[in-house]
C-alpha cells in the first residue's frame, strides 16, 4: 500500500504519513464524531426525564435541542472564519476541549434557562470540528475515496445512534440525565488525548485567511448546497425529537424500548453511511437525489403507520439510512467553495443544525395544534419537497454554466 499525504490547506506544503499512521488519525477523529453524536441524538430520548427535572413541558424541553441546534449554526462559520489560519490540529484541539467543557457544565446546570446556554455555548465548536475533520480525512486519500473517507470520521456519529445513544439514553433513565453529559465531556476529553497524540503538527496555512474563507459565500452553489441538507433533512430532526413520545403513545410501547428504537436508528445510519458513501464517489448527484426521493417516502409512511410497532422500525431504520447525504453533501461543498474549504466544510453541519432546530419547531407547532406525534413524518415530508427543489435548482443551474462555458470556449464561427 503506498503511503498516503496529509496537507494542512490547498496551499501548503505536505509531509507523508504511513497507513497506519493515517487510520489512528481517523480513529481519533471518530472517537471526537461519536461523543458529538451522542450528546446532540441522546437528549432525544431523555426529554420527558429533563422536562420532569426542570418543572417544563415536552414541548418546552424540546428547546433545548434547538437551543444546540443553533450554537452549530452561529459557531460553524464564526469559528471557521476565525481559525482560517491556524493549524488545524490546534483548531481540532481547541474545539474539542470547548466541547468536553461545555458538556460538563450542561450537567451541573441548577436552572432550565442555564441549562440551555449550555447547550447553546456546547454547540458552537460542533460544525467547525466536523468540517476541519472532514478535511484533514479528505487530504489523506486519493480523490476519487475523499466520500469515503469522510464517511469514516463521520462513522462516529452513526455509531453514536446506535451504541452511544441508546446506552446514554438508557442509563439516563436508570439513573439521571445529567450523568450522560458528563460522560460525554470525558468522551470529549479522550478526544483531545487521541488527536494530541496521533495527528502531526501541520504547517500554518499560507495565503488563506478570513477574506478568503468568506469567498465562499460569494458562490451560489455553496449557498443550494446548504439549503438542500437545511430544508430537505428538517424531517429526521422533527422525528428523532420527539421520538419518545412517537413510541410510547402512538406506537403504544413501553419507555425502555425508545433505547431500542433509537439502536435500529443508528443502524440505519451505519449503512446508508458505509454503502452510501461508496455510492456517492460513483456518482454524487444522484445519489443525493435519490436519496431525498426514497426519504420522502418513507417519512410518509411513518405518519401514516406509526401506530404499528413493526412498521415504525422500518421506517426509522430507513430515515436512518438517509444519512448517506452526510459525507455526500460534504464532498459536493468541497467540490463548489474553491479555496474556501474550511469555511464551507463547517458550514454543513450548520446547514443540518437548521434542520434540527426547524424539526424541533415545525413539530412542536404541528403538535400544539393538535395534530399529534404521528404527524412529524408529514412534517419532515413536507420539508423534503422543499429539499428536492433546492436540489433541482441547483443541478438545473450547474447545468446552464456548464452549457455557457462551454459555448464560451468554442471560437466563434
């Protein structure tokens, strides 16, 4: 196997790394993903244990996730713009240790509005360490693997749904929910141990700094990419928000099988993370394409058969696949921002933070008006035709530059 290459921006010069040495970087930056994962997905099946904490409703304790939610939004291009010319394993660094501080401080909160200025304050080194980490994984890998290779840091996140999630949701319950956050900030701290350890120190970056980041914004592809994963995805969101409840009064099902529900979740995300990301470096287009269609359906279905336990399973272990636009919609940013790499790889995981904080408030406006549980697949369904136009527009406009180019180029006869 030939030795693979790590650069700290397009820019800069590169140092080999072996194999071995490449695959601990990515553990590391996994082992990051998964306690990222698991504090943003675990409070989902813990909202009636902190809404009974804090004297609030289901509906009321929700905010907190949207509180989270929007800590990625603000933090992901702040930071990014910040750090643009840093190193970014001192940036990695940095994020995490903000990340393990502030999950220790969200389980010591005495007050619900404290508690939530934790979540916020928690929120903000989230996209800006998945972009940066998407970027290092991307530099150490032939072109035609930078999905898959994506996909690997992010295979943290799915295993976070599928063993950290239901662990910390489980013990959550036995125990207290506080006792999730913390071992979420020791997770973060583990972190920051492992990049210390197995990532060089790369070179600071030349010619890059807070103007050339903020090109990125200039592009109107950037801008349909984030709306794509910022509209289309608000469904995942608005179901695994309020998930306890879909099982326990719709589906009719005991509280300890919200763990179990959130496992084949986090199954679902394995597989579409894993096939997915292979599927996205043949063909990514349509790959997210289809994959908004086929997440329609199923988001349909769900409202329509939450009631039967069998059929809910399904249906989250699909929705659950859905996450094979993750590392996709990641590597199309990288493909549309020019040099404004960490930037618009940072603003991403903004674009899904949208997503979560609009799940989060289009269903809690959709239950307080009577329509029940079962109706955040309608909601989500809904928001997916809104993805799919974006997505449309998008190809539809890459198409006429391309078409205008092209013409440009032929001399005139």
């Amino acid at each position: 196997m030939t030795d693979l290459r790590i650069a700290s921006a397009p820019s800069s010069g590169q140092s080999i790394l072996s194999p071995l040495t490449v695959a601990l970087i990515i553990i590391a930056l996994a082992v990051g993903s998964f306690g990222i994962g698991t504090g943003e997905f675990a409070i989902m099946g813990l909202l009636p244990d902190v809404a009974t904490t804090f004297g609030v409703t289901n509906a009321q304790a929700g905010y907190v996730i949207s509180a989270y939610a929007f800590g990625v939004v603000v933090g992901a291009p702040v930071l990014a713009v910040i750090g643009a010319r840093f190193r970014r394993r001192d940036l990695l660094l940095a994020f995490m240790a903000v990340f393990a501080v502030g999950n220790s401080a969200s389980a010591l909160a005495p007050t619900f509005e404290s508690f939530l200025l934790m979540r916020f304050l928690t929120g903000l080194p989230h996209g800006a360490y998945f972009g940066v980490a998407a970027l290092v994984a991307a530099s150490m890998v032939p072109v035609n693997k930078r999905t898959q290779a994506v996909g690997k840091v992010m295979l943290g996140l799915t295993l976070a749904t599928l063993i950290g999630t239901p662990l910390a949701a489980f013990f959550g319950q036995m125990l207290d929910w506080q006792y999730m956050f913390a071992a979420v900030g020791i997770t973060g701290i583990l972190t920051v141990i492992l990049i210390a350890i197995f990532l060089p120190r790369d070179e600071t970056p030349v010619g890059i700094n807070a103007w050339t980041e903020l090109e990125a914004l200039k592009r109107k592809q950037v801008w349909l990419t984030l709306g794509i994963a910022a509209t289309g995805f608000c469904g995942m969101f608005a179901v695994f928000t309020y998930i306890s409840p879909i099982v326990t009064e719709v589906a009719g099902l005991s509280l300890s099988m919200v763990p179990v529900i959130m496992a084949v979740f986090g199954s679902g995300m394995i597989v579409g993370n894993i096939f997915g990301a292979k599927l996205a470096d043949l063909s990514l287009v349509r790959t997210i394409g289809w994959t908004l269609f086929i997440y329609f359906l199923v988001l349909v279905t769900l409202s329509m058969t939450a009631h039967i336990p069998a059929l809910l399973f399904v249906c989250c272990f699909l929705i659950g696949c859905s996450f094979v636009v993750g590392p996709a919609l990641q590597t199309r940013l990288m493909d549309v921002a020019g040099n404004a790499q960490t930037l618009a790889a940072a603003l991403n995981h903004s674009a899904f933070n949208v997503a979560n904080a609009l799940g989060a408030l289009f269903g809690g406006l959709a239950i307080s008006h009577g329509y029940g549980y079962a109706s955040m697949g309608f909601v989500g369904a809904i928001m997916a035709v809104c993805g799919f136009a974006v997505f449309f527009v998008s190809i539809a406009l890459e198409r006429r530059d391309r078409h205008m180019a092209a013409l440009a180029a032929c001399p005139a006869e």
